[in-house]
C-alpha cells in the first residue's frame, strides 16, 4: 500500500487557497471555525456546510472523495468552503467510519 503524497498536497493546496478565498469574501462565516477544522458543502441540489478536522485530509476515504470534487468542480468553490458532490447521508455514512 503507497501513500498518495501528490493528492494531499493537491488537497491542502486546494484548502488553503479555499479558506484564504472564503476569508476575503465571507469573514463571518470563517469565524466561527475553530483552529485545525475545515468547512465543507455538501449535498446534491441544496447545499449543508458542515465543519470537520483537518485530520480527515490524512484519511483515503475522504481524499478519495475529495478527488470527486475536484472533477466535478474544479478548485473554484464560491461558497467559500469546498463543494463535495454526494448525498448529505453519504457523507455523514463516510465520515462516521473516519477517525478523528
């Protein structure tokens, strides 16, 4: 089993040059995110934003996850948070086997 440094790099680039976007354009949003979480949207026509650990970038399942956004809509993510393109109950199945 290999690791796949190039999508963690890719995906912490993508957060961070997310975050410092969502900054700019919505502060009182990022505000209310503790130190070491992240923001996420997820959802298939209307969107939830829920708060997770950075520690779900170290976690396959969710890199892999991550991947599909990536496709699906690039690094350009106007709501200030990244956009995962699943079903609110997919995503809290998936996380729900991560560890924190």
């Amino acid at each position: 089993m290999g690791f796949r440094l190039p999508a963690i790099v890719n995906a912490k680039r993508s957060l961070i040059r997310s975050l410092s976007m969502s900054s700019q354009t919505a502060d009182s949003k990022t505000l209310d995110i503790p130190k070491g979480y992240f923001a996420v949207y997820v959802g298939e026509r209307q969107k939830k934003r829920f708060v997770i650990p950075i520690s779900y970038l170290n976690e396959p399942l969710f890199l892999d996850l991550l991947s599909q956004a990536e496709e699906e809509f690039g690094y350009d993510h106007p709501m200030g948070g990244i956009t995962i393109p699943c079903s609110e109950n997919t995503f809290l199945d998936l996380t729900s086997r991560l560890s924190v």
